[in-house]
C-alpha cells in the first residue's frame, strides 16, 4: 500500500502506531490552532467593532499570518516527528511555537490599543 508523503513513509520502519497516532494529534491540535487564528481574523474585519480601523486591520492580518504559520508548523512538525520516529532518531524540537505565540500576543496588544483610542 502506498501512503502520502512518500519522502516520510519511503524510509525506515514502521513506528509503534501510539506514537504515529499521538503525532497525528499534534498535527490535528496545530491545525485547530490555525484554524482558530484564521477565524478570529476573518471576525475582527467582519464584525464592527469600536476600534480603529487601520490596528484593527493590522491585529485581523496578524492573526491571519499567525495562522498560516500555525498551518506550516502542523505539517513541517509532522513529518520531522514522523521521519525521526520511522528512523529511531531523536524527536525534533518545537521550531515556530514561539512565533504563533508571539504573533497571537502581538495582535491582541494591537487590537488592545486600538480600543483604547
């Protein structure tokens, strides 16, 4: 049987499915992430709210970007972690966590200041 992506599952063994399976999740969790950045930007721009336009628009980009690193982080993540498990490598460490967090917390100081003005 063929499996997607061949430059992951073409090599090595196949790993306990507990640890393939809780990969999985992590990419599943990541993917909830992106996908709950890209919503509160869609709402900062959809809805009116009482702050200024141009920040607004900024923080709503902000979460927008955030959450296509967040998408990059799910796929990237996984298949480091599915490629060192499949070779018995150490796992990799987090590469861009701290970017979504800080591009997250970025953003809502934004938006905090453009509801103070």
């Amino acid at each position: 049987m063929r499996r997607f992506p061949n430059q992951v599952y073409a090599k090595g063994d196949e790993p306990d499915p507990r640890f393939s399976l809780a990969n999985e999740r992590t990419f599943l969790a990541w993917v909830r992430t992106a996908l709950a950045l890209f919503a509160a930007g869609v709402a900062l721009e959809a809805l009116d709210l009482p702050a200024h336009a141009g920040l607004r628009a900024a923080a709503a980009l902000t979460f927008v970007v955030v959450g296509f690193v967040a998408t990059m982080q799910a796929w990237i993540g996984w298949s480091r972690t599915e490629r060192a498990l499949r070779l018995s490598r150490p796992l990799p460490g987090p590469t861009a966590g701290i970017v979504v967090v800080g591009g997250a917390c970025a953003a809502m100081v934004v938006l905090a200041v453009g509801f103070a003005l």
